[in-house]
C-alpha cells in the first residue's frame, strides 16, 4: 500500500510513526500502555494498562462493570475473545412483566437504564483471560497507573467533561451514582480534579488478589449485595459462573485484503456484509468525498443492517450462522438491489438455509492488539456499587421483549452487542488493528475509513479526520457538520431522509488505527487518533 499522505481535512493530529504503538482515547491511558511497552511489556500488557486507566479517566464510557472485547495477533495467527456477560439467572419475559408492566404493544417493559438493564460485567475477566495467555509483565503492574491516577486525580478532558456533564440529569437517581460520579453535587467541569479512591480499593484488590476477585471474592459480594439492597437481580452465581470465551474471528476479503471481526453476539458481521456488497462496485473510479461515492457505501450499510437487526443475536439463537450471511452469491444478489441515483429502505434478505472506550497497540515483536470496552450508553445503567467505584454496564437494554426475536431475552443469555474491535490482515499477515467507536456507528466506521485506505489510498490519519455519515435504525441518515453542503443535497434528491445531528461525538464515534508499515519490524507502524474525542497515539 502507498498512502497520499495529504490530509485535506481540518485536523489537529498528525499521523504517529513508532516501532511500539498505543492509541486511546485519553491521552493519560495512552501513556499508561506505553510505558508498560517501556518497563518491557508486550502490546497485550499495554492493552490492559490502557484499558484499567481508561475506567477512571473516561468514566463516562467505561467502567469496571464494562464488557469488553479483543482481538489479538500473536505474530502467527489472530485469536478472538468475548468478554461480553449474560442475563441473571432470573431474566425472562416474566421478570419484566413483573416488574415494570407491559407497553401498547402488549410487550413486556425493560428499563434502558438502573438495575434491570445490567448483566454480567464481563471486561475484567476479559483483562484476566489476556494476561493468562498472552502477557509478560505482572498483572500488578498493569494496574499501576490506573491506582495511581484514581488515588491521586486525574484532571477533567474538555469532551469526558461534556459527556459527563450530559448524563447527570438522567443519572443523579440511579443507586450509587451521585455519591460516585457528582462530587459537589454536579458533574466536575473540564480542567477539575476528580478523585476515585472506591476504584482504587477495587483495582488494588484486583492487583494483589487477580480478577476472580471480581466474580468470587470481596468484590463479588460487595456487588452482589449491592444488588440486594438496591433492586437488582445479580447473584453470586450469576457471577462465579462467568468465563470469557475464546472465539475465531469471522473474515471478509476487500481489494486484497481480509477484514476480520468478531462474531455475534457482535454487529461487526455488518462491516464485513456490507463490504462484500461494495466489492460488485468500481468505487475508486469515483470521487473520493462526491455524493455518488457515498451513496454506494450508505446503500450497502442499510442491507447490512437489515440483516444484522433480524438476525444476529447469541450464537445459540439465532436462524442462521454468520457463514451464510456472508455468501459470496447471496452479497452479490444485495449489491444488485442499490440502484445509483436512488436511495431504498431495505428489508432484510434471506440467506441460504444451512458511551464506549476502543485502544490499539502493537509493539516492535510484530504483536497488535485491537481492543474495546464499554458501559454501552454513558456511564451505563447509572448504578455504582458504593465503595468500590464500580460503574455497570445497561448491556441488557440490547435485548427484544418481543417473544418471535432472536434477541428476546431470556436467562443466561448474551443480548446483541454494539461494541466491535477489528482487525485487517493481508496474505495471512496482520497490517492493521483498529476500531471506531459509538453505538450503530462502529461498523459503519470500519467500513467507511476502511474504504477510504483501501480504495484512494487515503492514509490513516486523513481517512480518520473526513466526515462521516451515519445509517440510523429507521433507515434516515445523519450527516456530519463537515460533509460538503452540495453532496448532502445531492443525498437529499437520491431519496435519503436527512436528520439533523447535536452530538456528533456519539453519532460519529471515534476510532483509533495502528497500521503496520511493512515485513521490516524495525520500519514500526503509522498511528491515527481521531480527533473526535480526547486521545492520542503514542509510542518509541
């Protein structure tokens, strides 16, 4: 690949280029990985640095009652792991009839938020399973900086502090949260001083004790009674039970290269559908930024979504297996159904029977990591265990109350998931871990920077500055504030149905890329931040 190193988008970041790479979305836990790198570590050590100090810098996309999950090249071979948890034990339709009535629709109510949208935590066991296979250093080292930043403080990032400052209103009655996260009784301004000393208890007990403390020990029981006194449904069971699961990513060729994400329960699977339906389209011939470009690319990424939200869910649910989505003759017949010049509303197809935080890393070894971790919306369900710093996840909001669903919920069961790492690889070598975070937007990201590389050649850093679009469920389209006004117009007589957009920080996301330079370890990678959120790339 010869990148245009041009950027002809407003920036303020430059490309990083560095035998040792991490790039997160705070520049405090960017530091935190590398100077693992720096003490000898491996990009797995660095990944985890990364991803326990991001719990207490950006609390309001992650906490340690995230979930998480990873992507990991070894130098030979790609492996998967989902660390995302299952509903309680006592999760069923009933439950919710129970407990919150039912909507117009007869359908049982489930609350996006508080106690009754969290299932099991499942991030730190995620850190767990990576040390366990793949780290150097000591897991107390890991969890250095993150203790040493919640004891100490750490100062207030102007988009954290928009983003907190956004959530305290919908929050301040959730059980734990105003205690936790509204010192003064508000939401702390950017340049404040926030302190976490209840987190620091619970990554010191992790450090010395390991992350089974979280699921069998002190931990555990403070969560579980928490849970007890405030209305939930977690028990120790629920917790003890749960083990991340090691998966093999699923993979989709585009312009000589293999885009890899993980499998459902995750939405990645429509990164990969949408790019086997843009592989029938001469794109690059093409205007890189032009209306008809971007319609192609808006077009696909409808019939992906068409099929995910029908048909991804737990693995164990679902009508059809990710293999037969991804049919090379079924894509072909979807890519036969955009018509250029018009904008449809898809349906979904029918294959042949058969608020988050994203990091990368790489280190001079040839390791990359692509990692994600999230309380889904900002700062998740809004309950905080008391004492410990314990932020959950409302992961549960992800499931159907509708009994036909694949989704619906249902007891131990995995809802569909938002958060996807992703991993680029050409001629079964790797060439780039990377992400983009934000709800719906993550596939859609993968997709519309992957196409910016690949097909114009547009290097990291410019392909994460350009404006972007985003596909909401109902099929309208949001536009970024940046897009050219006469290619929304365009847009706008195809038929696309334009929203207006007021948080361009969640509806666009953010993504973070490591793309490696050649077979040479000693030429290192290049490195983008994107500038939508707080972080940075660093490295040496």
């Amino acid at each position: 690949m010869t990148f245009n190193w041009h950027n002809p988008y407003p920036t303020v970041r430059a490309p990083l280029f560095a035998r040792n790479v991490v790039a997160t979305s705070h520049p405090i836990a960017a530091q935190a990985g590398n100077s693992v790198l720096l003490d000898g570590g491996n990009a797995v050590d660095a990944a985890i640095a990364a991803a326990a100090t991001l719990t207490v810098v950006e609390p309001c996309s992650n906490g340690l009652g995230s979930d998480a999950f990873a992507m990991v090249w070894d130098g030979a071979r790609l492996h998967g792991l989902n660390a995302s948890g299952p509903a309680p034990a006592s999760w069923d339709l009933a439950h919710f009839r129970r407990r919150h009535g039912e909507d117009g629709n007869g359908m049982a109510k489930r609350p996006e938020r508080g106690w009754d949208s969290v299932t099991v935590p499942g991030a730190v066991a995620g850190w767990t399973a990576l040390h366990q296979r793949f780290g150097r250093l000591p897991f107390e080292r890991l969890m250095q900086t993150a203790i040493d930043v919640a004891e100490r403080g750490v100062t207030i990032a102007p988009i954290v502090a928009a983003k907190w400052r956004a959530a305290v209103t919908l929050l301040a009655g959730q059980p734990g949260f105003a205690d936790a996260f509204m010192p003064g009784g508000r939401a702390p301004d950017i340049g404040e001083k926030f302190v976490f000393p209840a987190a620091a208890r619970s990554l010191r007990l992790l450090a010395r004790q390991g992350g089974r403390a979280f699921y069998e020990g002190e931990i555990a029981e403070k969560i579980v009674a928490w849970s007890q006194t405030s209305g939930g449904s977690l028990t120790r069971g629920d917790l003890a039970a749960y083990q991340p699961e090691w998966v093999t990513p699923i993979s989709q060729d585009y312009r000589g290269y293999t885009l890899h994400e993980m499998p459902p329960n995750g939405q990645g699977i429509a990164a990969l559908i949408a790019l086997g339906i843009l592989e029938h389209f001469d794109l690059a011939g093409l205007a890189l930024d032009g209306a008809a470009a971007q319609h192609l690319q808006i077009e696909a990424m409808k019939l992906a979504f068409a099929d995910v939200y029908r048909y991804v869910a737990d693995p164990a649910s679902m009508d059809v297996t990710p293999s037969q989505m991804l049919d090379k003759a079924y894509l072909a017949g979807r890519a036969r159904l955009i018509e250029p010049g018009r904008a449809a509303d898809p349906q979904a197809g029918l294959p042949a029977s058969g608020g988050t935080v994203y990091l990368a890393t790489a280190d001079e070894s040839g390791m990359m990591v692509s990692f994600i971790q999230s309380n889904y919306m900002g700062f998740g369900s809004g309950v905080v265990v008391p004492d410990y710093g314990i932020s959950l996840q409302n992961r549960g909001a992800g499931f159907s109350s509708d009994p036909r669903s694949v989704n619906v919920v249902a007891p131990g069961k995995r809802p569909f998931q938002t958060i996807i790492p992703a991993f680029l690889t050409k001629d079964g070598q790797a060439q780039m871990s990377f992400g983009v975070m934000g709800g719906d937007m993550q596939p859609q990201g993968h997709m519309q920077t992957l196409v910016r590389m690949l097909d114009f050649h547009q290097q990291p850093q410019a392909a994460c500055d350009a404006p972007r679009w985003k596909v909401n469920r109902d099929f309208t389209l949001d536009l970024e504030s940046t897009v050219n006004p006469l290619v929304a117009e365009q847009l706008r007589a195809m038929g696309h149905r334009l929203k207006s957009v007021n948080d361009p920080y969640m509806d666009f996301g953010s993504g973070q890329f490591i793309w490696r330079l050649s077979a040479d370890r000693d030429h290192g990678y290049v490195a983008a931040s994107d500038s939508r959120r707080d972080g940075q790339a660093v490295g040496f």
